[in-house]
C-alpha cells in the first residue's frame, strides 16, 4: 500500500510539473531574443565572387589601384535584428596583387607588409546597428602588421538570393593610415598615408 502511494504521489508531482512548465511564459524580452536566435545565418565568404580593393595616392598627383586575391572568413546575419549581425575575414597579405612583381614582392617584404612575419589582415565585428535603409554601422578590430586597431565602418546590404545555394552580399569602402599599423616607409615621398580600402564580399549559407 505504501508502495502505491509513493508511486501516485510521484505521477502526480511528474504531471504538476509537465502542466507547469507548458503554462511557462517566457518574458517578452527573453522571447524576442529567442525569436531573433532562431533568424541567425551563417554565410561563408565565397573568395571567387569577393574583391578586396584598395588605392593609394601616388606622388601626390594619383589614386594607384591594387588588391588582396585572397580573403576567407564568415558573415553572421540575423534578419531585422542587426545586433546579430556579425563579420570575421581573414586576408593572406601575401596575396596582394598590383599587376607588377617587383612592385609586389616589394609590398610583401619587411617595407610593407612584411608577409614572412605578418601573414594575416583579419576583421573581427564586435556590434553593429543600423543606420539606414540596408545600411549598418559595424565596429570591430582591424589587425594588420602585426597591430589591432578598433575601426567603425559603413557595411551596405547589396542584396540577397536563391541561386546556387542562398547568398548574401555586403560592400563597404573605408579609410585607415598605414602609420597607424606601424608602416611608414615612403610616407613623406612617393605613397600616402592614407589608404583606402573597398570591400565587395558575397558569402554563400552554410551547412551547419
């Protein structure tokens, strides 16, 4: 008999506490940001349809053009919620192509980029939020010759599509000085400070 009432007692507890739970309302602010978790994507960054571009003044008198051939890494995005959204590339600085070898293998040496010891340019976001119509504010660590500088820029939403695999596609131009990254050769002669960079990257849904 005491038996029997041991395992009564223990259905009813199991069934009180199954009613309870599914009564369980969760606060409105923990909802919404189960609702948003739940519109999270994860794209990786296609390097073939992906250009990393930037140019420099040259002698004072022009814009001089090169890029980066390759550029790896993810886009996080979580729909309307652009707090989710996040950005982390990777750029092999022995990949930059300026459509000179001399020029170029003088960009991966100890002047410049210094390849041999500095391998990665890499963007990590840390927040983001928006600041217009498919247009974000992105602020997130810039590492590059062997420094990390905090940077905010302006990343468009270009587009989204269905083909061949769901796609996204983001762009954003942005300005930094090379001195501030610890590169300095030329400054006060042939190549400016200043460098600016355009960024046009289409990443691909991932699997998991």
């Amino acid at each position: 008999m005491r038996k029997m009432m041991i395992r009564i007692g223990c259905a009813a507890l199991v069934a009180a506490s199954a009613i309870g739970f599914a009564g369980l309302t969760l606060p409105a602010a923990e909802q919404a940001t189960a609702a948003s978790a739940q519109d999270l994507e994860v794209f990786t960054i296609d390097t073939v349809h992906s250009s990393v571009v930037f140019k420099v003044k040259h002698l004072g008198v022009s814009w001089f053009y090169g890029r980066f051939n390759d550029i790896t890494g993810e886009i996080g995005w979580n729909g309307d919620e652009p707090t989710g959204h996040s950005i982390k590339a990777e750029i092999k600085a022995v990949s930059v192509d300026t459509a000179n070898k001399g020029r170029d293998d003088h960009l991966r040496g100890p002047d410049f980029f210094d390849t041999a010891n500095y391998p990665v340019i890499s963007f990590v976001s840390k927040g983001a939020k928006k600041s217009g119509d498919r247009r974000y504010e992105v602020s997130g660590d810039l590492t590059m010759h062997g420094v990390t500088k905090s940077i905010t820029v302006m990343v468009d939403h270009v587009g989204t599509a269905t083909a061949r695999g769901k796609r996204i596609g983001i762009a954003c131009e942005f300005t930094v000085k090379r001195s501030d990254f610890g590169m300095t050769y030329g400054i006060d002669g042939p190549v400016s400070d200043e460098v600016t960079i355009f960024l046009g990257i289409e990443g691909v849904k991932s699997d998991r």
